[in-house]
C-alpha cells in the first residue's frame, strides 16, 4: 500500500481494524459488507485490485473452517462483486496472493479443492481431517490456496475477465519475513517444519521484494499477463519441482487439447 499511495494512487484498504473499510472476511456478511463499501467509495470504478488477505496455517479446532473461508471466498466473493468495476476502466488489473505451498505442500486431498471450487465449505473443512486434526490447518492453508490458483487461471481467460480488458494474474510468494510467518514460527506444530523448509538463496524474504512485484503485475508492462502465477520464494518451488514444470500435455489429453484449439476464438484488443 505504501508504494502504491507512494506513486499517487488511491488505495482503499480492507481490514478488520485501523483500515479505509472495516469488514471481517471470514464471514458471508463481512464479505458483502466490504465488496460494497469498496465500490461506493471507488464510485464503481476500479482501476486494480489486490487480494492479500488471508491466514496461516495454524490455530487449533475449527481453524481449519476459518482459513478455507477468508483465503478463498474472501478472494472470490469480492472479485465477484468488483468485476464490473474493474471492467469499467477496460483495462483492470488484478492481484490474487496464492503460495508456493501449492507445489510444496504434500498429500493435498483433491476433494479438498474440488469442493472449495463447488463452493462447499463444510464439505471442504470435512476433508481437511484426511492425515489428522493436527494436519489439519496446514491442508486448509495449502487446499485453500490451491483452490484460489485455479479459480484464477479459469476466470483469467474468459469473456468476463480478459475479455473484458482485465488482467487477472496470481503470485506465489514463498518464507516472506512478516508477522504471519513469525506466528507460524512460534507455533509448537509447525515452527521446526518452517525454520527447516528449503529456501535456496537462503533466509527469508522481505515484504518489500513482493510489493516490487505488485506494483510491475498492476501496471501497463503487465498488459500481456494473463492467468499467470509468478513464484517469488528464493527457489523452493524450483527446488521441488525442477522437472515437473513446464509438462508436455499428455496424449490422453491431447484430444481435449486439439477440441480447445478448434474452438478458440480470442477476445476484440483494447
């Protein structure tokens, strides 16, 4: 925010306290509550938007619950409510903060994610508890931010949304040095894991090296990203994953691929 007002850009900040909007994104009425305000405050233009809320993966019973509902719908009910906003200026831009914990984090039920992007949120908390209760926060974190990833890349390059001169783009970042990661590290469950995860250039990031890449992702260089989500951890997902991406697309695939390309018909520039 701070670069962003630094720029001259009005920015309106969504919090539960000391922010422009006060609303809790926990809940369907706290959701509704902050999509409004921002509208009526930005007079039903937005120019970008960025998606930073969310909670880590700790706490104790029905935690689980809280963080699948403030890191996934407060992304997609707000990004909901502001599109035609965002399409009013004919060239928004938007910022959804995803994690390198969805390539790092391992044995992410897939009905997790499936029922998070059908929008059951009991049914999602339910396959939290898959590997344990004490698991259970650290598969919420991941699944939750699984989910969010693909709503992203599947409403990026639709109608609505690039479409409409929208670019809707994710980034990962990885161990970023802020209060949520010191909870974290604090937290008897997961403090040793955190302080041990593998980030190649060593030590953590610092909050600054994300808001640089916030501001290039809202900005006209940005024009021709579009459904990307961009890694910014020091290398952990490299690390992980060196061979496992890019992906040829496989040939039980390539009948639904060749089908997509037939049909294809890309959206009127500008």
């Amino acid at each position: 925010m701070q670069k962003l007002r630094g720029s001259g850009h009005t920015v309106i900040g969504v919090d539960r306290h000391q922010a422009d909007v006060v609303a809790d994104l926990s809940t369907p009425q706290g959701r509704a509550q902050a999509s409004a305000a921002v509208l009526d405050v930005a007079h039903e233009r937005l120019d970008g938007a960025v998606l930073a809320a969310g909670l880590g993966p700790t706490g104790g019973p029905g935690y689980p619950q809280l963080i699948l509902q403030v890191n996934y719908f407060g992304v997609v009910e707000l990004l909901r409510a502001w599109r035609p906003a965002l399409a009013a200026t004919g060239s928004g831009r938007v910022v959804v903060f995803s994690s390198n914990s969805t390539t790092t984090v391992p044995a992410v039920p897939g009905r997790l994610v499936t029922a998070l992007l059908g929008e059951d949120v009991r049914r999602a908390a339910k396959a939290c508890n898959r590997l344990g209760r004490g698991n259970a926060p650290v598969l919420a974190y991941a699944g939750s931010k699984i989910a969010v990833t693909r709503w992203v890349r599947r409403h990026a390059v639709t109608a609505g949304w690039a479409g409409a001169g929208i670019r809707l783009n994710a980034i990962a970042p990885g161990a970023i040095d802020t209060p949520l990661l010191r909870q974290g590290i604090q937290s008897p469950e997961q403090g040793s894991r955190i302080e041990a995860f593998p980030v190649p250039i060593g030590g953590f990031g610092d909050p600054s090296d994300l808001a640089d890449w916030v501001v290039f992702m809202l900005g006209p260089a940005a024009a021709f990203l579009v459904g990307s989500v961009v890694f910014v951890d020091g290398g952990t997902d490299a690390y992980f994953r060196a061979d496992d991406w890019p992906c040829p697309v496989p040939l039980t695939r390539l009948a639904r691929y060749l089908r997509r390309m037939r049909r294809f018909r890309p959206f009127p520039s500008g």
